[in-house]
C-alpha cells in the first residue's frame, strides 16, 4: 500500500464519528493508563510528501482523544505523520 493509500484509509478510519475511531496510542501520556480513551474532536492538517520527483498535497485528519481516568486531551497521530 503506498502513502496516498494510507492516508484515505487513515481518513476513512479517523472521521467514524464513534469510539469505533481508530486511536493508535496504546497508553495514556500522562497517567500511563491502557486505551481508556473517548473520542474528543478532529483536527485536519494538510499533508505534503515526495512521490519521486513531484510534491503531493493531502488533507488529513488527526482524532483528538480524553484520558478517562485523568482527563486530559491529546492529538493521535499516524506512524506516517509525526507529532510536530
Ligand atoms: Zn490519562
């Protein structure tokens, strides 16, 4: 699967408007509690990267999550999109 590919079906998993929402952190940051996680809100960034010589642009969305157990907010991210 190329890159284009992983990001429509990352898009596709991330914008379920349920907790049925890919999450790809296994343990909260903070509290270091397992998936305990309810879905919070989407953020969309635009995405560029190389495909040999040309420079794609895709929209992405990133799922925002709250820790059940201490309740704190925070951004998952795709292994191909790195928190920046
Ligand atoms: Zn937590």
């Amino acid at each position: 699967m190329n890159l284009t590919e992983r990001i429509k079906k990352h898009n596709a998993a991330v914008r379920c408007n349920s907790r049925n929402r890919v999450c790809y952190r296994q343990a909260c940051a903070v509290c270091k509690e397992d998936a305990c996680f309810a879905p919070h809100e989407l953020r969309s960034r635009l995405l560029r990267y190389m495909v040999g010589n040309e420079v794609k642009c895709e929209r992405t969305w990133l799922g925002r999550w709250r820790c059940g157990v201490c309740g704190r907010t925070f951004t998952d991210h795709p292994d191909f999109r790195t928190a920046v």
